[in-house]
C-alpha cells in the first residue's frame, strides 16, 4: 500500500468523504454554560480547512436532567445551543469539510461538578427514565439531520451511559435491560439504535463508538471471544449501525489471540460494516502515558498502513 490510499474517497449512504481521515471525539468543555460559541465554531472550521476527511465533535449531551459532569460541556438541545450548532456545522461546511456531532450521555462519572438531578446509571434508572432517554437520544438525532449536519455518532464507549449497560460490572439489572450476557445487555442500545433510526430514515449514516476498556478499569473485557463480539454487536448493525468507532489504548495490539486484528479489524470482519480505529494512532507509545508527562513518538507510517489494510473499507 502506499499512503495515498489514505486520501481515497469514501462513500457510504449519504456520506460522502474526501479521504479516510477521521477527527476523533475530545471533550473540551469551552461552551459557556452548554451553549456553542464562535471560538468552537472557529475551532471546527479550523480543521475542516486541514484537509480532514470527518470531524466528529466533542460529545454533546442530550436533554436529561444529569447528561454532563461539567457545566460548559455543550448541549444538544434547547433553541439557543441549537442555533449555534448549526453555526458549527455552516462553517465546516464553508471551509470544505463534513461533520458529524457525538450525541452523548455520561451517566454516573461524576467529575465534581453537581448536575441539577442526581447522575443516571442503568442500575438507578427506572423504565420511565430509560424510555425517555432513548426519546431524547432519537430527538438530538433529528435535530443532528434537521441542522445539517452529515451524519451523527453516539458515544458507546469508554464507561459513560451506553457503555454502562454494556458492562456487568455496572449493570446488575435483572429486567429486560440486563442480564447475564453481553447481547442481554445491549437491549438499550439497540433500543437506542432503532429510534435514532426511525429519527433520521435510512439513509442518514450513524456511527457507533464502542470500547472494551473503561475509564473506570483499563482492563475490562465486553467480548473475550470473536463469538461474544459477534453476539454483542450484530444485533446493534441490524438495528441500524452504519460504521463501528472501535476505540482503544492501543489500535497496534491484536484484539484476540490468533490474529493480527485488532478491535476495528474484527468489528469490520464480525459485522461487514465500515470501521474507525483510534487509540494512539501516530504515536510510538500510549496516548495515556503521554498525557501523563511520559511522552511518545511519531510512528513509522508504514506501521499505520499495514494495519489500515486489514480493515478498511
């Protein structure tokens, strides 16, 4: 492969890409009381001028009473946050460039600032406060395509609400919404899926940001097998998963013994649907040592193209 495969264009649906470039997710928490400014629009637009294929945004919490645990995390609801996401979006697209916002729920990650109702968690929701939950999800997914935005992601991963549901060590519900196995927990994200589905009709592309690590354990394991990875997200793809976002620490580490796959190579081998892969992409060492004063490397790029030819699209 030669690096100028990184710079084919991509099509999938009603999304359309210059190149395989993607701006993953990071929370900055510079909207003043949750509402976007002009710096996060001069921000975006920034990058969309660098050339970079998909801009996904900062998350940007859903209308739930304790979706953030920081006050100047952008919201995605209410007129005025609206208005000024769709700012957001004009720009990027004046500047040439796609963009897609990340719906997001934290759920119980508390970061010492108080929301103005206790923090969610799936063991602590009610039937009520789930169903509304996902209405809220499907709403921020219409108003995503009604703004114009290019498609939309809903972060999965890394430990907050979604992922909460995944993982038995923080889901003990003994309803409909838990259970002993990976698919029994995915019951609120398909359920999620499907509305954010009939939200935005089928062409409109959603992506799905899964993780096996969490913030809260470095270690955890959804899927210990290709079978329970199987089991966890065919269910999620049929109810209307476009593209897998599989994050980890390290996206040069095989997922699974046996093969040199790593986490986004075999969502796209389990699934067949397109992947994104992150996680100290570029660099010779883990990104979280590196924010933590330890530093790190650019990487040989030869090394990315070889592992971006077993899973792309």
């Amino acid at each position: 492969m030669s690096l100028a495969s990184l710079f084919n264009p991509f099509q999938y649906k009603n999304l359309t890409l210059d190149n395989r470039f993607v701006m993953a997710p990071m929370t900055r928490a510079f909207a003043t009381d949750g509402i976007p400014n002009q710096d996060i629009a001069n921000y975006y637009s920034r990058r969309a001028a660098a050339g970079v294929g998909l801009i996904l945004t900062e998350g940007t919490v859903i209308d739930r009473p304790s979706s953030k645990n920081l006050k100047d995390i952008p919201n995605f609801y209410g007129d005025e946050a609206l208005a000024n996401w769709k700012k957001v979006a004009d720009a990027v697209h004046a500047g040439g460039g796609k963009i897609a916002p990340q719906l997001w729920h934290v759920g119980n990650t508390p970061q010492g600032w108080e929301p103005p109702a206790p923090f969610e968690s799936p063991d602590s929701m009610s039937t009520d406060d789930i169903e509304a939950t996902i209405k809220a999800f499907a709403k921020a997914a219409k108003a995503a395509k009604d703004l114009g935005f290019d498609a939309l992601e809903l972060h999965g991963a890394h430990g907050y609400l979604i992922d909460q549901f995944f993982w038995e060590g923080t889901n003990t519900r003994t309803d409909d919404f838990g259970g002993k196995t990976i698919k029994e927990r995915s019951r609120f994200a398909v359920e999620v899926v499907k509305a954010v589905r009939e939200a935005v009709g089928p062409d409109f592309v959603i992506i799905l940001r899964i993780s096996q690590w969490k913030q809260q354990d470095f270690t955890v394991k959804l899927a210990y097998t290709p079978q329970e990875l199987e089991q966890w997200l065919m269910p999620l793809a049929e109810a209307g998963v476009d593209i897998f976002h599989g994050s980890q620490r390290r996206y040069w580490e095989p997922e699974f013994e046996g093969s040199d796959l790593n986490f986004a190579g075999w969502i796209k081998k389990v699934t067949g649907q397109p992947t994104i892969t992150v996680g100290s992409v570029g660099l010779s060492g883990d990104f979280m040592g590196a924010f933590q004063g330890q530093g790190a490397q650019a990487s040989d790029i030869e090394e990315l193209l070889r592992r971006y030819e077993a899973w792309r699209f």
